[in-house]
C-alpha cells in the first residue's frame, strides 16, 4: 500500500479549517478511537488487490469527532502496510524504513506505522525517497540513506495490535 501522502492530504483538506491536529492525534492511544477505517478511498496497491468500492469508516457514533476519523483512517493506513510489508518479508526479519510524504507530515504517524510494523522501524531522512531511488538507480551511485529510530513503547505496539485485529476482521468481512 503505499499513497498515505494522499490520505493525510485528504484528511487535512476534510478537516478544514483546523486540518489534521497532531498534539489532538498524540493525546489519543492507539485504538482508542473505537472506529474501524479501511483506507481504500484511492483504491489500493500490490501486493492486495485493487479494491474499488472505497474507504469505510466503522463504528461512527454521536461522539464521535474529527480527531477520531483522522486517527482512525490514519491507524487503518497503517494495518494495510503492515499487512504488506508481512506478504513481502513473512518472517519479519527485515529492517522497516519510514519515508514518504506522510510519514514527513505527520510524526504521530511514523510512530503509529512503527508500532504496526516489526521492531526496529527507522525512518528516512529523505524526504523524496523514491526520486532518490530513482536517480540511484540511473546514475549507479548507492550512498546511505539517513536514517533516524523511531521509538515506540511496547503499550503502543500491543494496542496496534489489538486495532489490526478488528482492522482485518472488518476488512474481511467487507471483502
């Protein structure tokens, strides 16, 4: 999965005129929204299949605020690249690296997608990681990639796991 740039965009641009509240966002735990969000608002990318039928935001209630749907949405971004990286790397083994416009944006998300993800998640100083990729890959010049730890405690990572847990029973249910 991959378009998490574009989500937070939409985010920010529904949630006028505040946008997405980080200090709102990081006074939330991982799940404690209640909702269920499948992300799928642009469809979806490899290595799952293209979904066309769109986002779903589960569990809305009265109460429920902007914080909670930014939150939600973003969480359930999160369980579908985790659920990715595990297809492509199933036994966990490798080092996940962060980047993107989203992850830049939002460092309330970098936790969030490292909390989902294997332990050991770093996140790339680059904020084009794909350009560079590209131009590396022309040019045949590899130098490393800054990179920085982005810390997760263990409450964070069992609470993410307890959301992917309804996320993908949501997601299979609706599939």
């Amino acid at each position: 999965y991959s378009g998490g740039g574009n989500l937070h965009t939409w985010l920010a641009a529904l949630l006028v005129p505040q946008g997405v509240d980080e200090p709102a966002l990081a006074a939330l735990a991982p799940g404690e929204h209640g909702l269920v969000a499948l992300p799928d608002q642009a469809g979806h990318r490899p290595p799952r299949e293209p979904r066309g039928a769109g986002g779903a935001v589960l569990g809305l209630r009265l109460s429920t605020r902007a914080v909670d749907v930014a939150a939600a949405v973003l969480e359930g971004l999160c369980h579908e690249v985790a659920d990715g990286a595990r297809a492509v790397d199933p036994t966990g083994r490798g080092v996940p690296v962060l980047s993107g416009g989203a992850v830049r944006a939002s460092p309330w998300l970098a936790r969030r997608l490292a909390a989902a993800l294997p332990p050991g998640a770093v996140r790339a100083q680059t904020p084009e990681i794909a350009l560079r990729g590209a131009a590396m890959l022309a040019t045949g010049w590899y130098p490393a990639p800054g990179l920085e730890p982005v810390p997760v405690t263990e409450a964070e990572r069992a609470a993410m796991a307890a959301a992917r847990e309804r996320h993908r029973a949501a997601r299979n249910a609706l599939s």
